[in-house]
C-alpha cells in the first residue's frame, strides 16, 4: 500500500498573525491509524480542516489519492469521512435519515443494505427511527460516525471522537475503529485520551505550537522515549538508602518502604541485578520487586518538556 495523504510544507496564518501551522509535512499510508496528539490549540484541527477542505492554507500543498485539495478539490473530499469535534446534527431528524441525507449530499444514489450495514455496525439499528433529539451523548457520536462514512470514504478523520462518551462506549467504539481499519479505511485520530491513541495506533504523531515535532511507529516511540520503573518493597523500612547506593537513579518513598530504580526500556543492561546484590550486601531485606513501563501518557508529557 502507498501514501494515501501527502502533505507537504503546509501553513497557515491567520489574519490576526496567529501561526496555527508552520512547514508541516506528513505522509499517512493507506490502511493505518494515525494518532495526533498534542495540547489545545496546537494544530491538530486545523491541520485535519485544511486537508478536508474547511480551511484554506497560507503555504504548501496537500493531496488525497493522488488529487490535490485545492486543484481537484471534489475528487479530493470524495474520499474524505469526517467526525468533528462538535455534535451538529438535525435534532429533529431520525437517525437513518440523517446517514442517507449525508450520502445523497456526495451524489450517491441510495443503498438501503449499505445504510443498514453502517447503522448495524455502530449499534443504532434499533435507532434509526428516532429522532436524534432522543439520543445520549454517545449515540449521537455514533450518528456522526455514520453520517461520515455514508459515502463510504476511503479516509475518515475522527476529531475527538469520544469526548463526552463513558468508557463502555468508548472501548465499543475502538472496536469499531479496528473493524474499519481492517476494511481498508485510513483513520487519523486526534484525542486527548492518551489510552486510545496508545490502544489504537499504528503511529504517533505530536504537534505542538502548529509544527510537527515528530511522527513514529508506536512501538519505536515507546521504546526510544519509554522507560521502566523497578518498584523494590523492603522488608523493614529505612532512614536512608546505603552509602554503597548512592549516586544511582534510587529513590526511597516517602513511608520508607520500598525503593525506586528508573532504567531505559532500550538498554542493553538494566543493572537490576548488581542493584539487587548490592541491597543484599547492604543487609536490605527486599520482600517484592514489580515493574512498570511508562504509558504513551508519559512519553508525551516529556516529549513537551523536552520542547518547551
């Protein structure tokens, strides 16, 4: 599979002066889920509102399969599903009529079984006939993930999608995420829910004051980026920690109790051994070790204060 989305040296600048964007360049393949993180008013939908058409650049180009969104802007949007932030919808319209109206809006002709197919997919079959103004929170994510894929996009853009949603449906949710993933759909996510991006993922991306500082397989980043954490329980508590373990990355809790050891996940050696040796020759009694690995959560948090 190839590059579904090129964007190339893009940026936009507001009239006011504000940079939303600065040089982002980006290639998404086809058939992956692309995760963009960053803090509030980083970028992420602006990036994700030029590349739907919402939102005219200042610089750079972007092309979906191959068209440019500028140049060849109906081809380009024909294969781009989009799930905002905000719940807008027709309140006052049924659930299935909302999807088949989004269809027609792109010139489809109608396909009952389709439409059935989407619905039954996100769990609103049985709602189809309500009226959206009837629905929670999260059954009218569910519509607007359906409206976006009425037209059966090849690219379908989830801003936020789970904002407001409690974790049963959030978790349905990704399910949902990895069936159409697995159907052939190009996902990019941005979320503030560092669990989704670090259970969904295929790479990461983290934007920040408008400029791409990074985009890495999930698994190169948390192993680049992560680290452990050794938790050591002790058997009595100590007043301090034993001159022949000073100057190592140790630190005792506040209770005295145990004692903690922060090694790169990447390292050759992790010196756990020598460290536990040298607490027996200290006369330390250890009554439990357990590990930790550090969350994307983590590994975001220092990517930001390394850049700030």
């Amino acid at each position: 599979m190839g590059a579904i989305i090129e964007v190339d040296h893009l940026s936009k600048q507001y009239a006011s002066g504000t940079k939303a964007l600065d040089d982002v360049s980006l290639t998404i393949e086809e058939g992956e889920i692309l995760a963009l993180l960053g803090p509030n008013g980083a970028g992420k939908t602006t990036l994700i509102s030029i590349i739907c058409g919402l939102v005219v650049p200042t610089g750079g180009t972007v092309r979906v399969g191959g068209h440019d969104i500028r140049t060849d802007w109906r081809a380009a949007r024909e294969l781009i599903g989009l799930v905002p932030q905000e719940i807008s919808l027709d309140l006052f319209e049924t659930v299935e009529n909302s999807v088949k109206f989004s269809r027609g809006l792109y010139g489809k002709p109608a396909d009952p079984a389709y439409v059935e197919q989407v619905l039954r997919s996100l769990t609103l079959w049985d709602k189809r006939k309500a009226q959206v103004r009837e629905l929670s929170g999260g059954m009218k994510r569910r519509v607007l993930i359906a409206k976006a894929l009425a037209h059966k996009p090849r690219v379908l853009f989830l801003d936020e999608p789970t904002a407001g949603v409690d974790v049963t449906l959030r978790r349905e949710m990704w399910q949902v995420v990895r069936q159409l993933r697995a159907d052939g759909v190009t996902i990019i996510l941005t979320t503030h829910y560092l669990e989704e991006a670090e259970e969904m993922a295929d790479r990461i991306g983290v934007i920040d004051k408008g400029q791409l500082q990074l985009v890495r397989p999930k698994a190169e980043l948390m192993g680049e980026f992560g680290c452990k954490t050794l938790t050591i329980e002790l058997d009595q508590p100590l007043t301090a920690l034993p001159e022949t373990l000073q100057g190592r990355s140790l630190t005792l809790s506040d209770d005295r109790q145990s004692i903690s050891y922060d090694y790169e996940s990447r390292a050759g050696r992790s010196g756990i051994g020598r460290l536990l040796a040298d607490l027996s020759a200290a006369g330390v009694s250890v009554r439990d070790v357990s590990t930790r690995q550090s969350s994307l959560e983590d590994v975001f948090l220092n990517l930001l204060e390394d850049k700030a």
